[in-house]
C-alpha cells in the first residue's frame, strides 16, 4: 500500500470536510442575522404603524444580579438621633413618626423632599420619591440599591402625610439592610422591552417611551429575608398628557402586575 498517496488523499478529504463545515457555519449565522433583522424590522414597523416614539438610555448594563436583603427591625437606640419628631415602633419592622417640627408641603416639594428625607428619615438618603397623591394627602418614596429602586415592596417603602393645612404631619418608613448580589444574568435590551409591550398591544397610539429604567421587584418575600429580580420600568407618556408605567422582567420579559400589600395591623384595624 502507498501510504504516501493514502495520507494525501485523507488531507484532500479532511480539507474538503472543513471547508464544507466552515461554509454551513456561515450560512447558519447569516440566516440567524436575517431572522433578527427581520424581527427588529417589524417590531420598527409595528411602532411607526402605531405612531409610537421612544428614546433609549445612552448607556445600559448587559447583564444584572438578583438581590437579596434582610428586613430592618427598628429599636430605640437606632432612632436617638432623629430630631423634631415623636417615634413609635409599632412592629419591630414598622416605624411611625410624628413630626413636631413646622415643615410645609411646599418646602419639601422643593427638591423632591431630599432635605427632608436627609434631616428626618433614619438613612432618608436610600429613598426616592415615586408618587406623590395630592388627595390622599400622600408622598411614596421607594428604597434604592446602588441606584436602583425596589418596586412597591412593602418592606422597602417610606410613605409621608401631611394635613389640610399642607404641614407635614407623619411619616411611616419599613427597610431594608445587608444587601447582597448573586446569581448575574443577561438582560434584555430595552429595545427588546419596548418592542416586547408593543407586541402585545400594550403600548397605546401616538405615546411616547420617555425612558427605561433599571430597578427591582419582589421574587421570594420570606419574614426576615427579600429576594428581588432586576425589572425594566418603561416610563411612556400618552397623547393625553398622562403618564403610564411598564413593569417587565429583565431577564425574561414577562409583564408584572404591582399591587401594594396590606399590612397585617391595617387588616385588623379595618375589620374592628
């Protein structure tokens, strides 16, 4: 046998072999690239049909961690340095303040109640406001991690009062401590989330998405530990002038209902 000519025919075939592979590996990744371009197109077509606008944050993160967190129990010795109110420690993880203080609603409105939060909310600077109800008489703030707010999570919420007279009168304020990530995953773009709500049809004619955001929401909510998965909110602002928000997964792009708890003390004092 002419093993000289044998071992250049297994060249020759091997090399064949792999300019054949080479060749199905391009044509593979071309027909995925055309599938994309594809779906980006009609999701494009879809909000021009829709005249819906959007603008994008200049710079998001590709990948995000789940969290977790332990619920804060207030004690007195926490509370000795607040100044201008009268506290009361209604659970271990609910506090309820009296301000005896004079501050105007329209004081602290002035930057977003920052000052206020900063002088008066034991670490006040870890909130930011979400809402303020003018005829529930009514401020919600929402508790960050590294930037980010934790959506409606009744342990992390500081909820402000004031009177007929515009004076703040109260606050009550739950939180949360010793904040850990794990569990890093890829995100969606929020590209991909806007075109996620238009193909369901949640996104009305002739709206703006004003901005995307980047925050928490509630996985797995134990007594003394919160787990939260990294959820887009898509602030759109309709023709009418009002505004909406769009919860989804980050990671998977699923649609989140927020509906605010009640608190077990609340349960009891509407049932008596």
């Amino acid at each position: 046998m002419d093993w000289s000519k044998t071992k250049t025919i297994f060249i020759i075939v091997f090399s064949i072999l792999n300019v054949l592979l080479c060749f199905l590996y391009l044509n593979r990744n071309a027909n995925i690239e055309n599938l994309e371009v594809a779906g980006k197109t009609s999701m494009e077509d879809v909000l021009k049909q829709e005249n819906i606008t959007y603008k994008l944050p200049p710079f998001v993160d590709k990948e995000a961690s789940f969290v977790s967190a332990d619920v804060v129990d207030f004690n007195k010795e926490s509370l000795k340095d607040l100044k201008g109110q009268k506290t009361s420690i209604m659970s271990d993880n609910l506090l309820r303040s009296t301000i005896t203080d004079k501050i105007t609603l329209e004081e602290a409105k002035k930057d977003d109640f920052k000052s206020f939060l900063s002088q008066y909310v034991l670490n006040g600077t870890e909130y930011v406001l979400w809402d303020v109800q003018e005829e529930q008489k009514k401020a919600f703030f929402f508790q960050q991690f590294e930037g980010r707010p934790i959506y409606y999570s009744p342990s992390a919420m500081l909820v402000v009062s004031w009177d007929d007279d515009e004076k703040i009168q109260s606050y009550e304020q739950r939180m949360l401590k010793k904040f850990t990530n794990f569990n890093k995953k890829d995100l969606l773009s929020p590209l991909e989330i806007i075109g996620s709500l238009a193909s369901r049809g949640l996104l009305k004619q002739n709206s703006e998405v004003t901005n995307v955001k980047m925050g928490y929401s509630t996985l797995v909510r134990l007594t003394e530990t919160q787990v939260f998965a990294p959820t887009w909110d898509v602030q759109v602002k309709l023709d009418s002038g009002e505004k909406e928000h769009h919860f989804l997964s980050a990671n998977e792009g699923k649609v989140i209902e927020f509906q605010l708890e009640k608190d077990p003390e609340e349960e009891e004092e509407q049932s008596e």
